[in-house]
C-alpha cells in the first residue's frame, strides 16, 4: 500500500459488510489533530458511514482544500485517491474530477474557512451547477492552523480566546445552499454519531451535491467560555429537528411507527431517508420552511440540527452536459479523434470560405 | 506614378459594430483567389460598437505577411478619425473616402477618390438600419474595380459567405455593382493592381485560435473550462462549434468531450487539474490577467505533477492594460509562474500551423512529463487571419504518458506515486477508479515524500526539488527543437518566437538585399533545447527580436547561457501594435552602426 498505515482499531471485531470488507479497509492514517478535535469524530463517522454503506474504496475519490478540516481525508479511506487542493478551491477541483468520471463518488471534506471565507465563490458555484459530491464542512468558527482567527461562520456574540468578540453576521453556508436549490442540505454535529451516520450516508446516495454542514468544536482555539461553538455550548442548544434513518436501496426494511410520526424520503437511488418527529412536523420538502427554520434558530440560539433539506430529482450536472455513459477519463483514441475526413472537411471550408 | 502590382497594404476605417466584417472578408478573400498570398489583421478597440476599428489586409505576392509600417490604400468610412486616418497615408498612396466624411488637404502625390457612398446605398436598401451595414460592400465594389480585382471571384467569395441567405446575398451582390459601376464611370485608374498568380493554390485562410482549437480537438481533448476573456475566448469558442459539431453523437447528442465556462479563471484552471488528474485532456485558455489568476494552482500542478494545458493568448499588459492589442510580454512570468521554486514548459507558436500541430502535442507533453504546460499565442497570432498550408491530419497515436492501470499494478508488489524509476526525473501515476488495492494515493501541494505521504524532512523535499529538476531536463529532449536557417558566411544572427516569425523573415530579406546576411533561429519552446546553445556559440552576434519592454526573451537566455550572454542585442517592439518589418530593420542597421563606432 502506498498510503499511511492504519492504526489499528481495538473495536474492530472483523466484521464484514456486503462487499465484504471489514471497517478497517476503510481506515486511513493516525490523524495529526488535536486530541478530542472534532473532525476526527467526524472522521469516524465516515468511515462507520462509509463502511456500513458497502462502498467500494477504490471507486470514491476524497478531496479538500486547505485548514485542519481538509488534512482529515488523509485519515479515513486509505485506498481511495484523494487530492489536498489549494485553499477555498476544491469544488473546481471536485467538478473536474465528476465530470472526468462519472463512475466516482466523490466525498469532499472542508471547514467553515475554506468555505465560507476564501472559498465562498467556489462554493456557491459547485452547489449551482450541482456537481455530484458530498460536500462535508467541518465548521468551528475559527481557523485552527493560523491559531485562532475569527472565520466567516462565527457567531454574532462569539468570544475568541484572545478575548476578541465576533460583531459580524456569520454566513451560514446552509441556507445559502438552500438558497440556490442545492438538493440535500443538512446540519449536525460532530458529537452526535448517531444523528450523523445515517446523514452522510444517505449524502452519500444522493446523486447532485449534498451539504453538510458539522458544528465541530475546535478543542484546542475555540472551546472557552464565551465561544458559541465550544462542546458545551453546541450540546446545550443543539436542537434536532427529527431522528434520521438510512434504509439503502439493497436493504428491504420496513420501519414500523405509527402514523404520522414519521416521514420518509425516497432518493433517486431507490434508498430511503426516514424521519422521526421529535417536536413539530417539519417537512424537509419545503425550502421556504427550512430557511425560516434556520433564521428562527439562529434568533433563539439554537443549532437547529437534520436534514434541513431535501429534494431528490434535482439533476446533477453531467446531465446538464449530455456525457457519453463511458467516464470521460476511459475514452479510446477512436472516440476522441474524429476521422480524417473530417479535418477535410474542415481544410476545404477553409480554401473557399464558406461557412 | 510607379504602378505596384500585388505589393500594397488596404486599410479599411470603420466604426466598430457597423458589420463590415463581411466586406472585408470579401475583399481578402478575392485576392486571395486570385492566386495572391494575403493576410488580414484586426485591429479593434475595447468596444462592442461605436468606437473605431480598422482592418488591414497585406497583398504581397512574396509571401510576405507581417504588418506593414505604412499602408498604401485606404478606405476611410468613419467621420470620427478620417482626418487621422487620411493624415498618415503617405506619398503614392490611394485614398478612398465617403462623400462629407471630414477630410484634410493632402499633398498632390496621394490620390483621393471622394465616393458617395450613402447615396449610392439607398435605393438599394429602404431600411435605414441595414443600410448601415450594406454600405460596407459599396466600398468592395469601388475597391474591386480600382485594384482590378476580379468581379467573379468577389461573387464566389460573397457567395461562399452568404450563400445560405439569398435575400442578403442579392443586397450585397447589388451594392458592390453599384460600387464597381460607379467607381468605373467617374475614377481614373489606381496605382496598385491585382494580378493573377497561383501561389494560394490549395491553401488555407484561417486564425491562429481557430487553429489551435483543431490541433485540440484531433489530439483528443476531453474537458476544456474557461472563462471569457480576449484575446482567447474565440479559442475556446471555436473549439466548442468544432466539438459540438464533430463529437456529438448525430442521433443521441451525447458528447465525448465537456466544456465549462468557469466563474472565474481560478475556477477554469482548478477544473483542468481535477479532470486531467482524473484521466481526462483538459485545458484552459486564457489571457494575462486570467493567468495571474491560475498562478497558485499551476504551483501546485508543477508541484503535485499534475498534467495541464493552458493556452495564453497574449495581450498587452500590465493589468489590464490594452486588451485587444498583441505583445508578448508574459514570457518571464509563465516561465516562473507560482511563488516558490518553479519552472514550466512553454510551447511558442510562430504560424496557425504551430497552433495546430501544438493543439495536439501539448497534451502528450503535459501527460508525459505530468506538468503544466503553456501555450503562449498572442492576439496577433490568435485573432487574426493567416495563409497556411493545409493541416495535416496526425500521424501517430497519442501519448498518455506514465500511467498504470490495474493490469499492471497486478503485476507490482508496491506502487510508489513518486518514485523515480526509469531515471527521467518522471515517476508513475494512477487514475481514481482503477479497481486495485495498491492504487490510490495521496495528491498534495504540501511537502511529500516518495509515496506522496506528508513529510517536512529535509532531506525529502530537496530530493523531490532536484528531481523535478531532472524531470526539466527530460523535458528539454521533449519539446519541439528550433527551427534554423543558416545562411552561410553569416556571423550575425536572429533569434526570435512566436509571432515576430513573419516581420523576421521579411527583415531578414530586405537586410540581405542591403548586405547585411543574417543566420536564423526561431524558438518553438522552453527549456531551450541543446541546439539553441550551439547557435549561439557559432555567431558572433545574436539579435533577439521580441515584443515586450524588457527583453524577456534575452533574459531568460542570459540566466540559461550567461557566458553567451555578451553576444546578445536586443530588438524591441511593444506599442500594441503586431511587429513589422521595418522595425526590425532599422534597429538592426542602428545596432550595426553602434557596433561599427565602438570598434
């Protein structure tokens, strides 16, 4: 193997998924993160994800830009190809490689930074032209590498440990997605597991771009008194809009609740995305509810958390482009070099001029 | 007054917007068919319509196609700069000019023609607006008869325009008789004529971008992003009519090929770089401030060794500068482009034949050397319209460069992305997808070692640097050598690239006529190839014939041969205006004197 070697999980007890790989073949290098930092909870979560969902290694490519959050790819998914861009430009690569091939599944790890500060261009375009790709922002408010700094997601209010307070609207990279018909956005945090498996892999069967966005305490710059985004902080008013359940499209489960405590969503792939009424009933349909949901959050200090939004038809982009069904990326010189009759063709419209 | 037959320039002033597009391409054209090498240049403002633009078209039955200094026909249609316009036409030449245009008085030996244009125009056309537009092919007509131009090829190239539009064929068809009639009936006979020849046969007219975007297309490009910008968005433009037309299929509409207009060129050049490191022929084009732009990203792709085509048309700087005018002067900067140590491949094309033929070649460089590489045109080249010989269709296969697949890796018991094994300073790669354990690997811009894993260890990131060093060297074997002419007893020689070609070839004939005899060497591409050294070495002077300020060119090859570098001169033009022949003649002869006094 050309990459890092896993370290070794105690957990793993061999187990094997539908394809017959066990949770380690999804691992990746020891993480050089702060201990406890959020992102390598995140981490785990997609590899369990990644791993429950049967997806074969080989056929994923793993990009991020640049910020802690975009050296967790080296840490999950050793066998898959991944790309470390530059800062704030991964959707362009992202879009290159969907449309380069269109067999990959593309997973893309970013921070609230690299998103929403010097990428926020880049981030906006991507979810237009919705590139096929689950686009996970590992979002603590500050930048972790530079020691500190406030990014463009800090909350009005929010404390920096220099004691400098945020006074700026944060961009809120969900109902900005929203906003432009991105067809899957979600908020979770990185402490809850059990609400952010089932998130990411249904992302993850979803075939446009599907947002993620993780409130990931930064342990180490932003976990104090005063910070919005501090563990403490996030788990007091994390306010989930719904239980999630991932039911994949080779899985026949019925749930069984009783009516009109769930909804479910059937994704373009067959699989299904179950909800559970935990307070009112929140329709994930409705994009005007949703980023009234996420205003009203953010007026009453809550992380609103679930899928926020949701709309599987959207057509991703390679329709968009009418590709060929063969990757881009395989053609044979015959399909890519049009025959010498052509450039005929074109030498004798050139001789006369006729267009 | 001397007649000058097929040796004269037409310069043609209208206002931008007015459509006189296809008037003059009617007229060169003509010519054209008649057997006489042409060529037309644009030279156009910032402006979608209303401000001047002119277009000239050089008749020399040499072959001699770089702008010449001084024009000897002119057809002044815009109020705005006739007197201008008029004020520059020197002794001999012939000026045609609309009736109540503003005109100044000129010396006797400049014949002026005055043509009612407007009133010749309107009972052939009642619509005031497409009057406008009509009038332009009056002035074909009167040109036509005054030059001798032949009536019937003017209709076959109107035709061969127009043909699929009868209505307006037969407007036009009308207005350039009416032209011809009345140019026949009232003006005596013009000093410069058309005459017969056959030196176009089975040649082609065609721009350097149109070019360049065939060369893409038959060297299999798969993925072009861009974002729009002149002088090179008519590459990117051309390329995807030729793709839509030729890579489509008929009945399904299904494409072999992807273009993206990008946000911005960051984005243009971030695409190129995740399709090709996916396995896909991606390019971009652009120009000087789109490739301040891609600076960070062509770093990486040198760094991480992802392959990359990017098209430069250049345009004159700095900023923004004049962007519809020609130079070359983003040579030093591509050469360096990105901040730390960095070093890239250049391709120079000199004719719309080289746009061609590194269409294609520039992909198999970029994919075997696993680097960006830059193709630097320039508007002159690129927008403008040249003769050529008829392209040739490709000859070999295409080369993909090092890349295992899974057949392959099967046969490995490890896979080390930067591993230099074959002791060209180039390792293997990978695509995403291949189905075997040992494929995937880690792309980064940061510090790596051998297996692409993080490393900030000293030693490792000198190896890596000299290595991609090494890789420069194989890329010097690579790339295209130059083109020499050696003339022999010569000890004074010319270097030049890109689009000073033709203004060189010119000089060079004229500084023979005056005694001066001249060796040649036009550079096709950096690094410079071994040969570049021994021409050097085997005059005792080089003049180094450039279009920018500085003397980039000369620059680069005193940092390259600074033993050499006492023999350099520098030649210099950089007004925005395409190079011509004069110029380089003159600052030779001022140089020679200098030379002389010094002695």
């Amino acid at each position: 193997m050309t990459t890092e070697n896993a370290t070794p999980d105690p957990s793993a007890n061999g187990n094997k998924n539908r394809i017959g790989l066990t949770v380690a073949d999804y691992r990746g290098a020891k993480s050089t993160l702060c201990p406890g930092c959020g992102h390598d909870a995140i981490t785990g979560s997609i590899i369990q994800a990644a791993f429950e969902a049967g997806i074969e290694p080989h056929r994923v490519a793993k990009l991020s830009g640049i910020g802690c959050s975009s050296k967790t790819p080296a840490y999950f998914l050793s066998r898959s190809h991944g790309f470390n861009a530059v800062h704030g430009r991964m959707p362009s690569i992202a879009t290159g490689v969907s449309v380069a091939n269109r067999s990959l599944t593309l997973l893309g790890v970013s921070g609230d930074g690299d998103t929403a500060s010097i990428g926020l261009g880049q981030f906006l375009h991507l979810v237009r032209r919705n590139v096929p790709l689950l686009y996970i922002v590992e979002n603590n408010g500050v930048y972790g590498l530079t020691k500190g700094q406030f990014s463009a997601t800090a909350d009005v209010g929010s404390k920096a440990k220099s004691g400098r307070v945020n006074e700026l609207m944060p961009i809120d990279v969900c109902a900005l997605a929203i906003e432009l018909g991105c067809g899957f956005v979600a908020r979770s945090f990185s402490g809850d597991p059990k609400q952010l498996r089932p998130i990411l892999k249904a992302a993850l069967s979803h075939r446009g771009t599907a947002v993620v966005d993780v409130i990931s305490p930064c342990v180490t710059f932003n976990n104090h008194e005063g910070s919005t985004k501090s563990y403490l902080n996030v788990k007091e008013h994390d306010a989930p809009l719904h239980d999630i359940f991932f039911i994949p499209r080779y899985e026949n489960i019925e749930v069984d609740y009783a009516p009109g405590e769930t909804r479910e969503v059937t994704l373009h792939d067959g699989s299904r995305i179950t909800l559970k009424k935990l307070g009112e009933d929140y329709d994930p349909g409705d994009a005007l509810r949703a980023l009234s949901t996420i205003h009203h959050g953010r007026q009453e200090d809550k992380f609103v958390t679930g899928l926020l939004y949701v709309d599987p038809e959207k057509e991703p982009f390679e329709q968009d482009l009418k590709l060929v069904e063969t990757p881009l990326a395989s053609l044979p010189l015959e399909q890519v070099r049009p025959p010498v009759e052509v450039l005929e063709e074109v030498m004798a419209s050139l001789m006369t001029g006729k267009s | 007054m001397k007649a000058s037959n097929n040796d004269f320039s037409i310069h043609v002033a209208t206002v931008n917007g007015s459509g006189s597009q296809t008037a003059n391409t009617t007229l060169m054209r003509s010519i054209f068919q008649m057997g006489v090498p042409v060529s037309g240049k644009n030279l156009f403002p910032s402006n979608i319509a209303g401000l001047p633009t002119w277009f000239t078209i050089r008749v020399n039955e040499s072959g001699y196609v770089a702008r010449k200094r001084r024009n000897d026909v002119l057809v002044a249609m815009n109020p705005e700069t006739s007197v201008a316009d008029i004020s520059a036409m020197g002794s001999g030449s012939i000026v045609v000019v609309s009736e109540g245009v503003p005109a100044p008085k000129i010396p006797e030996d400049r014949t002026v023609y005055k043509v009612p244009f407007d009133k010749l125009v309107q009972p052939l056309v009642p619509d005031a607006k497409l009057r406008k537009l009509v009038v332009n092919m009056v002035y074909v007509g009167v040109v036509s008869h005054l030059l001798g131009i032949d009536f019937e090829e003017v209709d076959r190239s109107l035709t061969a325009q127009l043909g699929r539009k009868p209505k307006a064929l037969d407007m036009n068809r009308a207005a350039v008789k009416v032209g011809a009639e009345y140019a026949a009936q009232n003006l005596k006979p013009a000093p410069f004529r058309v005459e017969r020849r056959s030196q176009t046969e089975g040649k082609i007219l065609i721009e350097g971008n149109q070019a360049a975007a065939l060369g893409a297309m038959f060297g299999g490009v798969t993925f072009l992003s861009w974002y729009p910008i002149t002088p090179s968005s008519s590459l990117a433009e051309s390329l995807q009519a030729y793709l839509d037309r030729y890579r489509r299929d008929p009945k399904t509409g299904e494409a072999t090929f992807a273009v993206v207009q990008a946000e911005d060129e960051i984005a243009a050049i971030g695409m190129v770089l995740g399709a090709s490191w996916t396995g896909a022929r991606a390019m971009t084009t652009t120009s000087g401030p789109g490739l301040s732009l891609m600076t960070e990203f062509t770093g990486f792709a040198y760094y991480a060794e992802v392959p990359a085509v990017i098209w430069d048309i250049q345009r004159v700087g700095p900023s923004t500068g004049l962007p519809t005018r020609t130079s070359q002067a983003d040579l030093l900067s591509v050469a360096f482009l990105s901040h730390g140590d960095t070093k890239h491949v250049i391709l120079l094309p000199a004719t719309v034949e080289d746009c061609y033929t590194f269409g294609m070649n520039a992909f198999d460089l970029a994919e075997r050397l696993q680097a960006p590489v830059f193709v630097l045109s320039d508007l002159d080249i690129g927008m403008n319209v040249w003769m050529s010989e008829p392209f040739r269709y490709p000859d070999k296969p295409w080369d993909r460069g090092k890349v295992l697949g899974q057949k392959e890796l099967a046969k490995l018991s490890k896979f080390e992305r930067y591993r230099d094994l074959d002791g060209d300073g180039i390792p293997y790669r990978t695509l995403p997808g291949t189905d075997h354990p040992l494929a995937g690997y880690f792309t980064r811009g940061s510090g790596h070692d051998e297996r692409a894993f993080y490393t900030e260890d000293p030693e490792t990131y000198k190896r890596v640097m000299d290595r991609l060093a090494a890789k420069y060297e194989t890329a010097r074997t690579l790339v295209p050598p130059p083109v020499i002419e050696r003339t022999k007893g010569a000890e004074i020689g010319i270097l030049g690239f890109g689009s000073s070609h033709w203004a060189i070839v010119e000089a060079r004939d004229q500084l023979a006529g005056e005694g001066l005899s001249t060796s040649y060497l036009l550079l096709k591409a950096l690094p410079f190839t071994k040969d570049v050294k021994s021409f050097l070495e085997s005059m005792k002077l080089v003049y180094v014939v450039e279009q920018n300020r500085d003397a980039q060119m000369k620059a680069l090859l005193t940092m390259e041969y600074p033993e050499l570098a006492t023999k350099l001169r520098s030649i210099l033009h950089y007004d925005g205006l395409p190079i011509d022949a004069q110029s380089v003649v003159d600052q030779v002869k001022e140089r020679e004197r200098e030379e002389v006094l010094s002695r």
